[in-house]
C-alpha cells in the first residue's frame, strides 16, 4: 500500500512511501504561483483587495460532487456516492462569472464583519475549551485542544495539497500541528486522479481540518478512494479501520490503537444496504457520518452501525457579530430509515420512530450561511474548477459533511479525556442516548423546523431534525 505522509517541518517537504522507498517531493513545486490570500486576479496582475462590506447577502453553490446522480447504479460498483458540502459566497467577495474569471478576492480569517466560524468559536459555542463572553469568530481565538489516537477520514479522488493546506489552516488559526500527524493512503497503492470538479478536494480540506481543530493531538489518516463509486469507498472504510486499530493498511492481528472513521459523504436508501452495514463494525472503532443536506433519509448514515451527524445553524448578531443561538438547518438530512431496523439504545425514541432506524443522532452547525472557514488551495472557484486558479484559498463551508468529521473529532477528544475509547460505535451511541436529557452535556435545539415541506418542528428531546441535538463539553460522549 502506497502512502505520502508528512515528515518534515512547515517549510515543507513531502516524502512519499512506497514499499520502504521514499523519495522526496518538494511542495513549493506543487504550490509554485500560489498568491497570498485576499488578492484580486485580473488579467494576471495581483492588487490590493478593497474592504469587504459587512454582513452581505450571497449564494450558495453546490458542487458537481454534491449533486445526487440522475441515475443510480445497482451495484456498489455502479452505485456513486455523492458529498455533503455546499460552499456560500458572500455578495461582493467573488464575482458571479463564467470562464475565464474575472476579478475577486478572497479575505483571511478571521475577518472584520463576516461572523463565520472558526475553530475557537465552535470551541466556545459547543464549550469545547475556555468559553469569551459573545463566542464571536472575529475576537475568540482559544481554539480546542487535546485528542489522541487516531481519526481517520475517508473521501474519494485525491487532494494534492492536504498536507500543506492543513499546516497553513492551523497556523492561521494558532492550532498546534506536526507534520507527522497527517498521512494520507491510497485505496489500491496508486494515487488516485483529482476530481476535475473540485468538489471532492474541497470536501477533504475540511474534513481534514475540522477533524483535526476538534482534536489536534490525534493522528489523522486521509484515506482516498479510487473513485465515487461505494465499493471504492467501502473499500478505503476497511482500510481505514486497519489504521486506527493498529496503523496498518491490511487486517490487524493484534488491535493497540482506537479512534474514529468519518465519512462525509451518502446516498439515497437503497434496499440491500444492510448488508454492507457490517463493514462499519471493529473493536476500538466509532464510525460517523453526514445525514445528508436534502430532507430525507441517507446511507450510510442510517446504518446501526454509524453515529449519524446532522446539521444545525448557529446565529449571530449583525450588528457585532456574537452568538445569538443554535436553530435547526432546514436541509439537513433526518428521519425513519426506510430498511434498518430500530437498534437497542434508540428504545427511548421508540414512540417517534416506531421500529425504524431513526436519524440524525447528534447535529453541528452545517447551514452554509453560517458555514466555516475552510482553506483549499486546490484551485475550486465558483461553479467550476480551473488549475490557473491555485489561489482559490479560503472559502465558507457548510453542508453535514463539516458535521461528520467535527463530531469525530470530538469524540475523539472527549475519550482522550476520560481515557476509555468505546468499544464500538454501538457502545458510544448507547453512552450518548443514555445522556441525551443532560442540558450539561448536549444542547437541545428546540427552534426551527426541517424535513419535506418544512413538516417537521423540534419539540423538546430527540428528533428527527436535529436527533439529541449538538453538544456541550466532552461529557457524556
């Protein structure tokens, strides 16, 4: 199994490791012509971007790898798995355009007026680490710490710029990384291609960067499928439970490590998926995943198997931009999964969802208008993806998959801290059921509707919008 991980400091080198050959691959070759973010582009010449009103209206933009195809395979082969991320734009910041592009800019966070978040105001919002009155993106800065072991997250497609993106990501953010902590493995032993839509890179910029600002003491593993297709994925899940449970890419024969697998990333319900569930099954190993950003039920987050994350809005002033409160996200995924049965620790909410399967479990802030700052030097811009734009930096990002790979994150952390990994994801669901009524450790979101038609409210306790709700501390977890 082929792997590129991160040996060297942030200045920032690649060693590519191949059957114990390594050979080095200099990242400013892969970066050449990169401009410092918040510059405009216009026929090549960089200039000083102007002040960014406050609180502008936007767009949202759902990328090509975001959009459910228009026919689904039967097979796991032929059966494409789509992202769960939507990208907003705020009015202003980039020009609506076609090929080739016209001027826009990008600012670096945090930045004066736009109340996005960022890892030390989710920290404080979810109460992560010392909390500053406001939780206001542009004045908190104690970002989470702790976590350890492993999280290792699965996409498809290959970003050529994780490992630099990630060190850039947390420095500007003042979160501790070592290079060692990211290595990145190949499905099959060969580097996948790039998702030419830019969707699926910018989908593992943040889950690497989310996973690792919830827990930055845990070592990540990004493990790229060969494609989109669901046996590539499962494929790269096995793998990726071979890494946490002993940092091998074959089956482990004795398990000495524990951690998570994220994957942020579903599908339409389909009639033989509980027959893939086992693969989401290993000692020491909790699996999650995004619910999905369209009202309905997802796979495979409706597996008993995996913690199903589910999206929330966060609000925050316009006027000073600090926290107001958490809201449901009308588009997230929720409801009674259509083939998997009910499992035991959701007997409470038995009365709710009858003898289904009922999700999410737990949700995070994944509204895009309220999204999280996300670097991609990948070269996605706006609605397609041009390689001359290797400045595309910073955007805003929303949709459940930023809910998969924080609450893995967190999961993480919350079992460094009380030093006991769950057995199973069974195990830790079982733990956070048992909890869900503790205002102490989750936040009950009670405003807001979602589903079909908005036909679903959130009533006090568990539903089918926003699951136990979001949390807060590592209690309970």
């Amino acid at each position: 199994m082929k792997r590129h991980c991160l040996t060297a400091g942030l200045a920032l080198s690649f060693t590519v490791c191949s059957l114990g050959i390594a050979r080095a691959q200099n990242v400013e070759t892969k970066t050449e012509g990169i401009l410092p973010p918040g510059t405009i582009i216009s026929n090549n010449a960089p200039t000083v971007a102007p002040p960014i009103a406050k609180a502008a209206p936007g767009r949202i933009i759902v990328p090509q790898s975001s959009v459910p195809p228009v026919a689904q395979g039967t097979t796991n082969k032929t059966r494409i798995m789509q992202t769960d991320i939507e990208i907003f734009v705020p009015a202003g910041w980039k020009a609506d355009q076609e090929v080739p592009p016209g001027p826009y800019y990008t600012p670096t966070p945090p930045y004066s007026g736009y109340a996005y978040e960022t890892p030390a105001s989710l920290g404080c919002i979810y109460a992560l680490n010392a909390t500053t009155a406001g939780c206001n993106p542009n004045t908190v800065t104690a970002s989470p710490v702790g976590g350890s072991k492993a999280i290792a997250i699965v996409d498809a497609y290959d970003d050529p710029f994780a490992g630099p993106d990630l060190a850039y990501f947390s420095s500007q953010f003042g979160i501790s990384f070592n290079p060692s902590q990211l290595q990145v493995v190949y499905e099959d032993g060969i580097e996948p291609t790039v998702d030419t839509t830019g969707g699926w890179e910018m989908e593992e910029s943040l889950d690497i960067e989310y996973a690792h600002a919830m827990a930055p003491s845990a070592t990540i593993y990004l493990v790229e499928a060969q494609s989109s297709a669901l046996s590539d994925l499962l494929a790269s899940v096995q793998i990726a439970t071979s890494l946490v449970q002993c940092g091998s890419t074959t089956t482990c024969t004795t398990i000495t490590g524990a951690g998570e697998v994220s994957m942020s990333w579903g599908g339409s319900e389909f009639s033989t998926e509980t027959s893939d569930d086992s693969v989401f099954t290993g000692t020491n190993v909790v699996f999650v995943a995004s619910s999905g950003d369209d009202p309905g039920t997802y796979w495979p987050c409706t597996s008993p198997n995996v913690v199903c994350a589910g999206g929330t809005t966060t609000r925050h002033s316009v006027t000073n931009g600090n926290y107001i409160n958490e809201v449901t996200w009308p588009l997230a995924g929720g409801g009674s999964s259509f083939y998997e049965a009910i499992p035991s620790y959701q007997s409470s909410i038995s009365s709710i969802v009858g003898t289904a399967r009922g999700v999410p479990d737990v949700s995070l802030d994944s509204n895009p208008v309220t999204g999280v700052w996300v670097y991609d030097s990948f070269g996605y811009a706006l609605d397609y993806y041009d390689p001359s734009l290797a400045n595309a930096g910073w955007e805003i990002v929303g949709g459940t998959s930023a809910a998969s790979p924080m609450w893995a994150g967190i999961l993480n952390n919350a079992a460094t801290r009380n030093s006991s990994f769950a057995a199973s994801t069974n195990a830790e669901l079982t733990k956070m059921y048992t909890n869900k009524a503790v205002t102490s450790d989750f936040r009950d979101i009670t405003s807001g509707y979602c589903g079909p038609y908005n036909a679903y409210v959130t009533p006090a306790g568990w539903d089918v919008c926003t699951g136990i709700g979001s949390t807060q501390g590592f209690t309970g977890k």
